[in-house]
C-alpha cells in the first residue's frame, strides 16, 4: 500500500496531493482557489480538487480524468459545466436549479449532480481522454445574481489556469457509491473552521486538546464530548468520514481555513509540509511526539529544580565523567558525522563543569511590605529551554549542563550533519540525570519539524536559544511568536586606538584581537586610528604587524583618502569579516570614535587603547555595547573569562542578559509574599496600616 | 488635482490604484498576477495593470480601456493579442521575433510593439469601448518553449479571471508618446529588485538609507553614489522615471518584488496600505517621520542617560508640578476625548513620583579577573523604549517618568481616542525635558503608522511595552520581529483555602481578592477549596459573603457534582472574568491545587490560605507563578505594593522581569572592562598570568 505521505512531517513533506476538499463556503473558497492554483504553478504539479459542498452527500470518481468540472451548489444555485477539448470547442450547459425545500436540498442535489456527471461521462468520456498536451480549459459561467458570477468567474479562472483535470466535488463521502472511488494513496484535505481536531471534548472546553496527528490505533482513547457545541456534531461527522478513508488507505488532513489570519496560506503550508491541522494516518512514527518531549521536559524540569544544588552537581559531574569514559564512542559517533576536529569534544566541557555551582533558589531580595507582610524575591529556573544549535555537537552537553545546573527542562534540536554525535552525548546526559530520576529533564528533538514548527510550540517553550550563525538567530528571532529568544547576532568589534595610546600594547592588542582566532564573534573588525598617529612609527609598526600576520587590509573612506593607493577593495564599514580582514578608519577625536562605533559597531564589544585614563573612562561610560574594553583585547569579551562558569552564549540583545551570559541567564525571579490576613483595606485611610518598605537583609548567596 | 493617496499613510490608505506596473521577470510576475487577481478580488476593484519588461521603453496609453492586451518580450520572443468581447469573438495573432542582436532589441522590440498598438488601435477601439459589462477576455498562447507557455497560461488566466480592463507594457515611461499617458490622479506601483529606494548611496553601502517616502521638496539633499553598483543605474533611472511620472500627478511606489520571504505579498501589503517600498509624493506630512522621532528619542535618551541623577528627578519633579498646575487644562482636553472619569489623571501620578530614584549607572559585580585586570558590570538605560497604550492617558505620565527615571529614550503611541490628553500631556513632558535642554527624549508618535508598521522598526528600538488588553499584548508579540516585548498577558489569579485555613481570614481575603476592584488583573478568578471543607460553616460564611457581594459563582466540574443544582452555567476553568464571577472549585489536597494551578492558570499571582507553615511553604516553593501569596490578598501583586516605586507594569513573561516591574525593568547591564595590556597570550600553558576570579566589592547602590 502506497502512502506517499510516510516518512514525512512528521511525514508530510513532499506529498503529492492527489485531492483537495475544500469547504463549499463561497467566500473562503475564493482565497482558497486562489491559493491552489497559486500552489500549482510553483509547485509545477498538477491537484486534483474538489470544491465541498455541505448540502451534497456524493463523491464523483476519479476516474473522469481530462475532464474538467465544477460543481457549486447553493439553495439557488445553477451548475455550468463547460469543457473544450483543444482545437475542438464544445460547449454544454446544464442549469441545476436545486429547489428551496431545506429538508430535501441534499438528495435533490446530488440526485441532479449524478445525472449531470453521468451524461458527461456517457457523452464526452473518449474525447476528454484525449492525450494532447495542449487541451486547455475555458468556461463561461451565467448565475443569477451578479455577485455570485462574479465569484465564480474567478474560482472557474483559477481552476481552468493550472490544467486541472479532476474536479471533484463532495461533502460526506461515505455512502455504497463512494466505496469503491477511493483509492489507495489518495491524499484528502478537509478544510473546516477550528484550528484542529479535538477529539477528547467539545473544542474551546477545557479538556479539549488540539490533535496533530491521529492514529487509528489510539483510538480506544477518544470519547467524543457529550453535550455537543457549536460544531461538534460536523467535526464528529469528519472525523468519522476520515477514519473511514484512512481505512481505505488514504490519508487526511483536516485543517482551519477560515481562521482570518491564517486561512489565505493553510493549503501552502500544508503542500510545504507545515504541522498545521490534524492529520490522520495509519503509520505512527517512532518516539515520542515532541509536544510529549516538551510535557517530559516542563515536567522533568520541575523535579530536577526540586533537586539540592549538591544533586544537580552530582549529575553534571557525573555527565563529565561519563563524557571521559566513553570518549572513544564519542569520536567514533563523531567521526561519523564527518566534521569536526576530533578531541575537541569533550576536552574543554570538563573544565566548564568543575565552574558550575547551583545557583538556582537563591534569594535576591527582601523588603518588610507592612508589619507581618514580608516580601522575598528568589531566583528560580526559567522553565523549558529550547536550544536550537547548528553543526557543531560540543554545544549539547554545554548547554545540557547549564539546564541541569540552573533547574531548567530543555529541549535540543540539533543539526543533521551532527546526529550521531547529538544522539550519543544525549543518551550520557540521560544517563547522568537518571541517578537523581530526572532522565526525561533533557529531551533529543529528532522528529522532523522544521525550526519554524518548533517556534510554534509558545505554550510549552519559555525561551528560544539559537547557538550558530546570526542568520539562525534572525530567521528564529522571526518565527518565535510569543516565545522570547535570546542570542547573539554578529560581532563588529572595534579598537579605537587613541593618539596617547602607548605603542607597544597597540601591537600587542590588535595582534590578539584580531589574529588569535579570527571566526571568533569577539575578534577584532574595525581598527579607529587618531589622525595624530598616521605617519608616525606607531602606525607603521602596526601595519607592518598585520604584514607578518597576513591579515587583509580594508581602507575606510576617510583612510582611504590618506593614501595613494586603497589597499583593498572597500567593503561596508558594518561588515563582519570573520577572517584575517581588517578595516581600518581614521578618526579625529574620542567622540568621533564613539560615532563611528554606534553608527557602524554591532553593541558587541568595543575597546579603547590610551595612556589617558580619563579619555577611557569617558569611552567606558559613552559607548554604549554590552562589553567595553580599556587597554585589553576584545577576546576577553567571554563568559570563562569573566569567571561566569559555562557561557549559555554572547547576547547583544538588551534585554534580560547582556553581553556574555553565564547560567544567571538561564534563570528568573519569583515574589514570596508571606502575610497573615493581609487586605488591601488595611492600608486605606482609615486602615490600620502603612506600608514600611524596608529592606531586609538578603540571605546569604551560595557561590561556588 | 486629485491625489488619492493624500490623508492615508501616511497616505496610502483605501487608495485606488489606477495603474500597477510590474517588472517584467517571468518568475516573479506569476506570482504578482496571482496577488493582484487574489486583491482584486478581495478589494472588489478593479486594477490597470501593467507587465513592465526592462527590455521595452514604452508605455500604453490608457484610453485603450477595454482592451485586454498582454505584451511579454524576451530575446526570443512572441507577442499574442487575443481580445474577445462578449459574445463577438475576435481572434488576431501576432508573433513577433525579436532579433537576437542584444543592443539593438529594445528598440527593434519596441518598435514591433508599436506598430502592434496601433494597428490595433486602428482596428478596434470602437468594438473594444464596448459598455457591456460581460466583456471577457479570452486567450490562446503560443510560445517556442513549453515552459514559457506554461508561465504565460497562467499569467493570462489570472489576468482575464479579473476583469482587467487595461494591461499595459511599458520598461522606461518617458518619451514624447507617453508624456500625456499619464492622468493626474494616476499611481504607479513598480515593482523592483531592492527593499527601498536608496537615493544618498548605491543601496547596501555604508550611507545607503532606505526612504520610505520622498517628497520632491526634499530633492536637493538626494546624491546619487557616483561609484555605480549593481543595480544602481536601473535604481536611478526609475527614481528619475518616478519624478517625472509625479510631476504630472502620478504617485509612485517603487517595491521589492522579488524579496523572497515578502515577495507573494508585497502588492497585498501596499494596497492594505503598509508601510513598504518608497512612496513619490508631491504632499509632504506635518512633522517629523516616525523614523527622525527615533532618532531623536535616541540622542535625546543618550544626552538624558548621562544627566546626574538629581537632574533628572528635578524633571520628573518639574513634570509633577507642571501636572498640578495645568490639572484645568489637563481635565479640559480629557473631557474633549469623552472618556476617562475626572481627576483619574494627575493624583496618583504625583505619588509615584515621590518615589522615583535614579537608579540607572549603578554597579552590580566587579571582579578581579587576573593582575590589573579588572570587570565591573554597570547598570545603564535599555536605549528606546516604544510604549503602546489604549485609551487610558493617564499612562502618558508615569510611563514618560518611568523612562526619565531610567535614563531611556522613549516613543509613545497613543489611542486615538485619547489624542486631545496625550497631546497636552507629552507637551508638559517636554517642557520638563526642556529644563535640561533634553527635550527630544519623549516622542509622541502622531503619524498614521499602523502598530505593525511601528514593530518592524527593529534598529530602532529596543524594547516594545504594551500596556493594555492581552490581545494588544498577543498582537505585537506576533508583528514585532526581532524586537522585544515585556507585557503581561491575563491574570487568572487563585486562591487555594486549605483544610487548615483560619475562617476569618478566608472571607476577608476572598472579599478583597475578588470584590475590591475586580477589574484588576491581579483579581481573584478562581477559589480552590480543600474537599473537607464543603458543607462546613467556614465554607457557607464564604458563599453568604459572595451572595451579600453579589458575585456570581460559577462551579468546576468537581464542585458541580457536589451540588444539586449547578448554581451558574460552566465555563472554562481558564477564564479572566474581570468581574464579580468567581469560579469555585473543589481540590483535595494541596498537590492537587498546584496541579490544578499549573494547568489552568496564567502564572500571575496565587494565593494560599493556611495556618500550616508547612504546607504554606511547600505551596510557596511549588507554585509556578509570578507571586505567590501566603495569607494574603491577590491584589498585592503591585509595583507600588511592593514598593517598586512607579511600576511598568505586570508581567507574566519569564524573563527579563517577571512580576509586577518597576523601574529595573527598564534597565540593561553593561559590562567594564579596564586593563594594562591584556592579550589572551598572556593566559596560555606557558604564559605569565592566572586567572583569579576573585569578587570585589560593589561600590554602594545609591537607592532613594
């Protein structure tokens, strides 16, 4: 049994729809048209459609390949079908006026449609079979009302532009004639008004729970609502109708096409293998879903929060022991995965555990609200963590670390090109946890939602790392709705070397900024020079350093016009080259250095070389980066060098962790009020009491 | 002369485009033909279009109404022209083949289409005027490849499926044949290759500043880059086209159309008249654009932020009394906005003053990191706040304090209900700000920019507060991207009455939490109550004191099957009422209130009532909520309860802030980094200095 839609979204990506159902609501029918057929010409594929109708109850076979024909029916509506077969234009029209008789307007109209279908298939079959490539459709469309001609003027446009040639049109399609039309690998979209199914109750009760995917095995769990709401009984009905396709060997999807926001993309995120609506399938996928792996993590969080801070560091050193001991799996599961050098893997995470304490509970405040009333604010794990990190696979026992040591659930979505290396450091950091119980706090996304889907997840992720490029961090900065996400974007780090800068460290400090490491995000990118030092044997020691050094020099305008001749092609003074590359530009004064940095720098980190020390001190407090350097390299700009332990990363956003972030990052506050009795009308002017608002001692904080 | 676009979008609202040229890439355009068919449509209007190939140099003129006409041209080209008009088919076909030698095939091209024109001109433009509003349009497609017949099928259909009366080809618009083709009160959409239109620089240089409206007034400041880049001439020679085109009256937009995340609906976008492209206007805005306003809250927050404290509690203090002396004035334009109950203004705002130190510049942490090597983490202002608020003006105040106090630039965006108050009351902010000379550092944003257009400003600002419903909270966390939110989304506050709850307090604390204001997000929603206490007197005094309130009870499941008579309809358990209803529900042990909180609540504030230390505290621990309250009422849950002075606000996101935010909130860190020399080197295997990592002493916050 052919189901193309196995081993995709998870299994649905790069699916080839063989129907479309769509909801006979004319409004939304347009959009959706549209879209399809818009889908069509990208996707150079050809649909096979079906426009629902709900006041139908008949599916037309599939077999009237060639044949295009469209079925809309309304308590007054009139159906036109019209076909031209290539050179050779044939025109019928068939005028269904269906009769207004509510009770009766189903039977009535499928009753018209099968004879319509019936003709056409007796009379045009052969013809419409025709194998020319060039049978092109056209139509013309008479309605009563204007407005309805109108409307499907365009659905008819758009279905003849994208060589459709199997419209189908239905509504439950569940009876003796419908039995046999079905085919296996058949893919059908429901288009429906709720976000997805919800099978367990009522949708919008409380116990409903939004279904991605259904498995007829799981059925035994599903109890429909009782008491039935607005929609209920036509979801049941759907629902019915799609178990019983799925029995068929086709594959359902059943999603919201009228939700304003979303209803103009549902059919293209579908087609583009989005996780939007619910779909049923007969193939379950292995594992866990990764909204189970979020309810593992946020609950696995809170046990391990619950953990003395001596417990968490036991599993962290535990974690590095483990990582020392199976070295050899590590490279070999490494080696595999074909990149990186190996022993880079292991090595440097040891010394990042030995810094990690258990910080986490730590009290940070207290204030004496009212007699009795005492206000206490404690630092507490943020929740669930979700770390998106590209290729390189010693960020995940890194980051496992700072979740385990900071109380935080985690989910970890790693790059293809490192799965084996992911899977294995995954499976350690279980095992590590599982000595306090805790296995489940960490969670290995391995099913294949894309990072956008993954963004979606706002209920149950209360933080979004990215660890990898700045164009990871855009891209997620875009498609986390409501979940904050903390990361660094690039690092245009300048050195501003002032006209008392002494000449010997100048070398010294351009050289380890910008030669140690240069991919670094705190190298050196921008070299400020005073005007006072051009021609002097400072500068000339400096350049003929950068010769040696084989670094690429690259003239800003005003630097430029200083010399005979650029000595590289200009780039943009906001350029990150991360490479042996260096710009460098004339300044004229401090304030001008300052200038430049805020018009060009990235708020990273930025530093001053001077002898003068309250020029530095006016650059210290002036510019405005997350890190600003005196007389040192920009490369201390890093949580070990700042003595922070293990570094979740560099954020150059402003808000809640600036600049290199150590475990607090991954940390917030909660407020403990303890009273007794305590009513807002105490404190009226009449009330009994005032409020004091004195500070109380904070207890004592246990570092290392 | 009628110019639609004045008063919109700025002025881009409900405009009626006349004319939408389209650059002539075959890949891009299927995808606008499908937007403009899915808009026009939509919009129920009706478009002129235009295929703009860069190949040609002519426009249509317009009077050809009626005529449907389709020009494509490529270096191995054919033109088709196939018109119909209602019942009278008419079918003439020219292929025209445009010789291969390049430098010659926009004239030769050109030159065709002309003598096309006109012999069509000649020969129909009677029968083509026709009124009759059945017109259809009708094609057939020849092409030498199959591909390019493909492309152009669906072009074709999304174009006749709109009752496109016009379809005009046209490259450079600017000849003696086109000089009176364009009709005041025409706009132009061009659709390009770049974001804006860059007119100081080539685009991506370092000068190159996207425009987002040019007004001819302003052209003197324009210089083109004399150092063409890619793309730079074609840039040039539209934005002149443009200019020309406006002094005739024709608005023009010029767009990137082929960006691919925004291409599919860059023509959706300006219709709905969004703030894309570079708009050609002849009708310049009263004052600044929202982007001069930020760059103003930028240098006027920087001038601010270095102002001793004292200077700027003087203007917070200036802007208190100023608030005292204008309350006439003040109460006058209130009462023109026809909202607002009186004197809710300017009273509490003066006692939030009183309370407002200048915190910002504090140090946080030093440490000594190595030999002379020193770090200090710093306390500095976020940069630009942009605060958007409903209706409520008295927000303008102690918002504009807040980020005084803070040392933050700051963009206000008002309701419009509200203009009259938020104008005199930004006018007082300023003329406090004016008192050291930092006027500019409060913007009051006036323009039309929709909230959307404002979130998109991302190198402008760094923090995005909301203050109002949930839904404006959700609204921007969903359009601002990249940029940061703090708000606070509903506050379903519970209660959980223990087994061992003091009857007294419990009707207090219930009273208060639920009656005082229940308007407030930090009120009472839902009462949990411990089984054992059902049918006891404690429990009946509960529901006397909420009938005597009048609150309306509405039952959880649990507590329904208690009950003989279900005493309210059920709704769900996560429900804000914001009102005198009050859902009670029946728990059985304080794990299952925690259990209950966690899933149905909104991690706001909840409140235990115990007598158990105990129990008290395992609630207090395990509750995973912004507050969490013992023997005490919800309602404390308040910046100025907490004795945060002025508050930000309530936020229920986890970081950054998280509670009730007073001015912390508005405040980053920086980090100091002060050495003699320091490079990397100097800390390896055989180098001179160790790590210390030794804590300093922090220099004494300066609070109150």
């Amino acid at each position: 049994r052919f189901d193309p839609w196995v081993g995709k979204i998870p299994w649905r990506r790069e699916w080839l729809p063989t129907l479309v159902f769509l909801l006979g609501e004319f409004q939304k029918s347009r959009k959706h048209c549209q879209e399809i057929s818009h889908i069509s010409i990208l996707k150079k594929r050809t649909f096979y459609w079906s426009i629902v109708d709900l006041q139908l109850n008949r599916i037309i076979p599939r077999d009237h390949s060639r044949m295009g024909i469209v079925h809309v029916l309304t308590n007054k509506c009139v159906n036109i079908i019209q076909y031209k077969v290539h050179q050779m234009t044939f025109s019928e029209e068939h005028h269904v006026i269906v009769p207004r008789n509510k009770r009766k307007q189903e039977n009535n109209g499928s009753t018209c449609l099968i004879s319509i279908y019936k003709k056409l298939q007796t009379k045009f079959y052969k013809r419409l079979d025709s194998k020319d490539p060039l049978t092109l459709f056209q139509h013309r469309v008479f309605f009563f009302s204007k407005k309805k001609k109108k409307v499907f003027n365009s659905i008819f446009h758009a279905l003849t532009g994208n060589k459709i040639t199997q419209l189908i049109l239905t509504g439950v399609y569940r009876d003796e004639v419908t039995n046999n039309m079905l085919q296996p690998g058949d893919q059908i979209l429901v288009i429906e008004k709720v976000e997805n199914v919800s099978l367990t109750a009522p949708p919008g009760s409380d116990d409903a729970k939004l279904i991605d995917i259904f498995y007829p095995g799981d059925q035994q769990s599903v109890t429909f609502g009782t008491k039935s709401r607005v929609g209920m009984g036509g979801m049941e009905a759907k629902v019915k109708a799609a178990l019983w396709a799925l029995q068929g060997g086709t594959s359902v999807v059943i999603a919201n096409g009228t939700h304003p926001k979303v209803s103009g993309h549902v059919i293209t995120d579908i087609v583009e293998g989005k996780k939007v609506g619910t779909f049923f399938s007969e193939v379950k996928p292995p594992g866990p879903t990764v909204e189970q792996q979020g309810e593992m993590a946020r609950s696995g969080g809170r046990m391990l929060a619950t953990l003395e801070p001596e417990q968490r560091a036991e599993i962290i050193h535990h974690l590095a022991d483990l990582l020392t001991d199976q070295r050899d799996e590590i490279l070999l599961a490494n080696k595999k995965d074909l990149e990186e050098a190996e022993g880079r893997l292991a090595a440097p995470l040891l010394k990042y555990c030995g810094l990690l304490p258990g910080q986490c509970g730590a009290g940070l405040r207290r204030t004496q609200i009212a007699k009795d009333l005492e206000l206490e604010q404690v630092t507490v794990p943020i929740g669930v963590l979700l770390v998106i990190f590209e290729s390189r696979p010693d960020c995940l026992p890194q980051v496992a670390a700072l979740a385990i040591a900071s109380g935080n659930g985690l989910l970890l979505k790693g790059g293809k090109e490192a799965s084996h290396s992911n899977r294995i450091l995954h499976l350690l950091t279980q095992e590590a946890l599982s000595i306090h119980g805790v296995k489940e706090a960490v969670q290995l996304v391995n099913t294949r939602e894309e990072v956008e889907d993954l963004c979606r997840l706002d209920k149950m992720i209360d933080l979004l790392i990215p660890r990898g490029s700045s164009q990871l961090l855009r891209d997620i900065q875009k498609a986390a709705k409501g979940i904050p996400v903390m990361g660094h974007s690039e690092g245009i780090c300048h050195m501003y070397v002032h006209s008392e800068a002494s000449v010997d460290k100048v070398t010294r400090l351009v050289r380890d900024s910008k030669c140690e490491y240069p991919a670094a995000c705190n190298a050196l990118e921008t070299m400020l020079i005073h005007r006072d030092l051009l021609r002097t044997p400072l500068f000339d020691q400096i350049i003929d350093m950068l010769r040696v050094e084989q670094v690429k020099i690259h003239a800003g305008p005003k630097f430029a016009s200083y010399l005979a001749f650029s000595p590289s092609e200009v780039k943009p003074l906001r350029t990150e080259y991360g490479d042996l590359e260096l710009c460098i530009e004339v300044v004229d004064s401090v304030q001008d250095a300052i200038d430049h940095i805020h018009k060009y720098g990235s708020s990273h980190t930025d530093v001053i070389v001077t002898e003068n020390e309250k020029t530095a001190e006016f650059f210290l407090q002036h510019v405005d980066s997350a890190c600003v350097v005196w007389n040192a390299s920009t490369r201390f700009s890093d949580g070990y060098r700042f003595g922070l332990g293990a570094e979740v990363g560099i954020s150059t956003s402003r808000i809640h962790a600036r600049g290199p972030v150590g475990l607090e990052g991954l940390l917030t506050t909660k407020w403990l009020l303890r009273g007794q009795d305590h009513v807002l009308s105490d404190f009226s002017e009449h009330g009994s009491l005032k409020h004091l608002h004195e500070n109380l001692p904070i207890p004592q904080r246990n570092t290392n």
